[in-house]
C-alpha cells in the first residue's frame, strides 16, 4: 500500500469509525477501493474513494464515493450526500467496491471487539 493510499485510510477512520461509550454500537469501514484515474474537478486533480461502511448493530451495509484532492484533503461535504449504496450485503458491496477500483482495505471484522484496541 503506498503511503498516499494509507493517508487516505487514515483520513476516512478518522471521520467515519467509532464507538459509542457506554454501548455496544460501533461504526467502521468495511471497505475502501480507489480508481486508477485521476479527475479534475473544481480547478482541483481528485481521486475519488469509494468507501463501505458497516455497524454493529446491522448485516447490512452502505457506501458512498468520496472525493480527496491530492494532497490528500478528503471532502468535508461528503456527509450531505445520501449513500451511493444503500442497505445491501456485505457481498454485493465487495462487488460494487471493485466495480471502482483498486481494493486498499478490506475490514470485515468490528476493529473495536478486538481485545485491546481502544478507539474512543
């Protein structure tokens, strides 16, 4: 994984995984593909992720594209957008993140039941 593709990742748990205190509810990317070809939009050259998230509390999972400009500087709108892809299966998300592109994560377990990790 190159280091631009790992700021990417870094940037999107960052503003989508969490934990809720005192519940067991928690948030966090189930997976992120990139495409291979860079876009100019706004005066800006942009990458757009295409990112699944999944709860805990729900077997299904939604999506949406993201854009980053290259420094990376993700989107701070993104939140206004409705899903991409809404209440599907984990499997037809895999489907539709490889559609985009290059497959940079892959996170099919909850990371906050894992003993020891604490990210609140």
């Amino acid at each position: 994984m190159t280091d631009f593709e790992k700021k990417i990742i870094s940037e999107l748990k960052q503003a989508l995984e969490f934990k809720e205190i005192n519940s067991d509810y928690s948030q966090w990317l189930q997976g992120v593909s990139l495409p291979t070809i860079i876009e100019r939009k706004n005066n800006h050259l942009s990458l757009t992720a295409r990112v699944v998230v999944k709860t805990s509390t729900s077997d299904l999972v939604d999506g949406m594209d993201i854009d980053f400009t290259l420094e990376p500087l993700m989107d701070s709108n993104y939140y206004e957008n409705s899903p991409n892809f809404m209440g599907g299966s984990i499997a037809s998300s895999q489907v539709w993140l490889k559609s985009h592109g290059k497959l940079i994560l892959e996170q099919l377990d909850n990371p906050f039941e894992k003993e020891g990790v604490n990210h609140e």
